[in-house]
C-alpha cells in the first residue's frame, strides 16, 4: 500500500508498505481523507522519537472486523490512543495515560497517512451521514479543543485569551465561543483575522495584548515565544493551559509562577463522542480552515506546504 513513512526525522513517500493486520478486537481502516497536524510537524523536527506511518487525524471506512463483522462498510474516526484496560491509569478512568498504550502515527502504532490503518473497534465511532469527510476529519482535533472544558469549567464571566490562531486554535476558539466567556485570540496572519471575525470572535495583534488581564489563557503556537506571552498575559493566580508540544526544552522563570500563584495544565487528547455531535448539530463548521488538499503521493510536498507560516489545514486525500 502507499504510505508516508518517518525515520530519523525524514519523511518518504512509499508504495510497497505491507498492509497491516488487525490483531484480535481490531478493525481494519481503509482510509479515505487524513489531515496534517502541528504534532506531525513537531514529530519530523525530533520532539519525540518514532519511525512508522505518522498521521493521526482521519475518517475512514471499515474494511475488516472480524469480531464485528456487522460493522464493515461503516464510516468512523478514531480515537489515537489505543489502551490495555487493566493497568492502573485505565482503572482509574484516564486511559489516555495508559501505561501500555500505543498512540496511532505517535507511538508504536502505525498511522493514518497510508491506505490502511488498524484501531481497536472501541476507539472506532461511526460519523453520522450528515457529517461530511471534510468535516469528520476534524474530529480529533475538534476533540482536543474540547478537553480544555473536560479538565476546567469555562464560566460566562471569564477573561479567556487563546495564544496563537492557526489550525488548533481556530477549533479552540470556535468551542469557547459557545460558552458565552470575553474571549479574544492572538492571531498573526490576515488570514486567520478573517475566520475569526467571521464568528464575532474578537482578535488582538501580539504587540497590542494587555498584561496580567486574563484569567485563563490558552498556548496553541507550538513555540517558546508564544508560552512567554501567555505567561505575561495572565494575571496573578490565573490559568495557563498548554495545549502545544515543544521539541526540547524551555526556559521558565518558576519562581514568578510561584509569586503569582499561577496554575499550568497541560492539555492533549479529548473526548470524541460530544466532537461529533457539535459537527452532526452544525455548532461547529471547521471547513472553513481547509486550506489545501493533496493526494497521498504528492504527501511530500504537503508537508512542506503545511510547514508555510500561517497555513491552515492541508488535507490528504487516497484513492
């Protein structure tokens, strides 16, 4: 099968990758439409070691299943993090921190920039036939905006400043906006102005972001200028939520955290179910971030499209 394939941080195209096998109480994916995310990028650059099939974002059809054999023929996304369900983590309800968790185009599991994949049928959910590809395919990522609500309650009366407006935080943006809290984004391109004041969400140039305002502030950049902004936008005993991965590591002043009192959470994977219901109902409509579309074997120079400052999404398409 075609394949996008990553080793020592360089990225190939392959038509003779071997097909994988659904190991017991997994499903076989024919993957029809996958999307290029900033932690595939990050991944390239050497943030976390890996070689195999990288892609995490995708929406495709069920192609073999054999202890669900009703279920071929059905259009799903999935969830990335493929569990044991017995350890200590998966016990205590958090089994995106299992301990013997695979994580799909991450972490010893193959991914979604290939013609096939293989998920356990529990992270399979089906897409309503309202949902378009275009847009099922931002249920992931729709997913890890949502988390931010899963681990802190957003109240109509907070201040709440999102760092950095490309491709996570539009969706992070378009969430919070239904909470009804004074929500403003940092936003660097024309651009990404545009889609945001097409929803009425106010947007602010970075030299112009007021200090020690919000009361929680959210890092969508992926760099260590934008945790520096954050970090001077928030006021004292606010919340900084990370929701971007750094290769390597950054410098930070611990002791002004602790004289503020500021409280850091990190934010990744979130819940797929309520992702999907917010596109079935049409709360969220993130095809205005498509920026670009290519076929599997132009995936290449997809990627260097998507690494373009201030690109959006770029999507691959397979046969």
């Amino acid at each position: 099968m075609e394949a996008l394939w990553l080793e020592n941080n360089e990225l190939s195209y392959r038509n003779n990758a071997s097909i994988p096998q659904p190991l017991p109480g997994e499903a076989l994916v024919r993957v029809r439409l996958a999307g290029i995310c900033a932690t595939d990028l990050e991944l390239i650059k050497g943030y976390y070691p890996y070689t195999g099939i990288l892609g995490h974002e995708f929406v495709g059809e069920i192609v073999q299943a054999q202890d669900a054999p009703e279920r071929i023929g059905q259009r799903v996304v999935g969830e990335i993090n493929a569990t044991c369900g017995a350890c200590d983590r998966c016990l205590a309800g958090q089994p995106t921190h299992c301990e013997q968790r695979t994580v799909l185009g991450i972490l010893n599991r193959d991914g979604a920039f290939a013609e096939y994949l293989c998920l356990p049928l529990k992270n399979l959910l089906p897409v309503a036939a309202s949902i378009s590809d275009e847009m099922a395919v931002f249920t992931e990522p729709l997913a890890a905006a949502l988390e931010i609500q899963e681990q802190l309650t957003i109240h109509p009366s907070d201040h709440v400043l999102i760092v950095g407006a490309g491709r996570l935080g539009q969706l992070i943006a378009q969430t919070l906006a239904l909470t009804g809290c004074h929500l403003q984004v940092v936003a660097r391109h024309d651009k990404q102005r545009q889609l945001l004041a097409a929803r009425q969400i106010a947007w602010l140039d970075e030299n112009t972001v007021p200090r020690h305002t919000f009361n929680i502030v959210i890092e969508a950049t992926g760099s260590s200028g934008g945790f520096t902004q954050a970090r001077q936008a928030v006021q004292p005993r606010g919340t900084i939520i990370l929701k971007s991965t750094y290769k390597g590591l950054m410098s930070v002043n611990f002791a002004a955290l602790v004289i503020d009192e500021i409280t850091l959470m990190g934010s990744r994977c979130g819940p797929f179910a309520p992702a999907l219901r917010l596109l079935e109902n049409r709360l969220i409509d993130p095809t205005s971030l498509i920026e670009a579309d290519f076929p599997l074997q132009k995936g290449l120079q997809a990627f260097e499209y998507a690494t373009q400052q201030g690109t959006l999404k770029i999507l691959l398409h397979l046969n």
